[in-house]
C-alpha cells in the first residue's frame, strides 16, 4: 500500500538522478544532446535539500541479493523484464 502511494514520487526522483548523472558525464560531446528538463537552478534547489543524494549508494551485499533474485526471476519466466510493480520483489520492479 505504502509503495503504491510513494510510487510515483519514487520514479520521479529516479528520473532526476539519471537526468543528473546525463548531465554530468564526460562521454557528453554536446550540452545540446542533453534532456534539457534538468537545469542548473533545479540542480540547485535539489542540492539544498539537507541530506539529499544523487547517487543512491548499495553495499555489494545489496547488489548481490539483487542481482540473484533477477536471476531467479530470469529463471522462472524465460527474461529479465520485470514489471512494475512486482508485487512478489517490489524492489526488481
């Protein structure tokens, strides 16, 4: 219930954090070829949130655990998309 709620706001800021880690990489020949959605002032007023990150950071257990339940999933249903929202493993979805 408590995901379904946060969802929304989940993908959002999921979508900000790709658009930032766009924004900031070298491999980037041009500014222009960048989603222009995220501008230096929304990076700011993003940054000025106390405690906010851009990098969600994962121990290896983490990665690992969910790395072994996509195989899992893999393994029951012949692929690897996983849909949202999984019900069974919220988190590969």
């Amino acid at each position: 219930e408590r995901l379904s709620a946060t969802r929304p706001l989940y993908d959002w800021l999921k979508l900000q954090r790709h658009r930032y880690k766009v924004y900031t990489s070298k491999l980037i020949v041009s500014r222009l070829e960048v989603d222009d959605h995220l501008t230096e002032e929304r990076i700011h007023l993003l940054e000025k949130i106390p405690n906010f990150i851009w990098q969600e950071s994962w121990t290896e257990s983490q990665w690992e655990t969910c790395f072994e339940e996509l195989l899992e999933y893999k393994k029951a249903f012949g692929n690897c998309n996983v849909p949202i929202p999984y019900k069974v493993k919220p988190e590969l979805g």
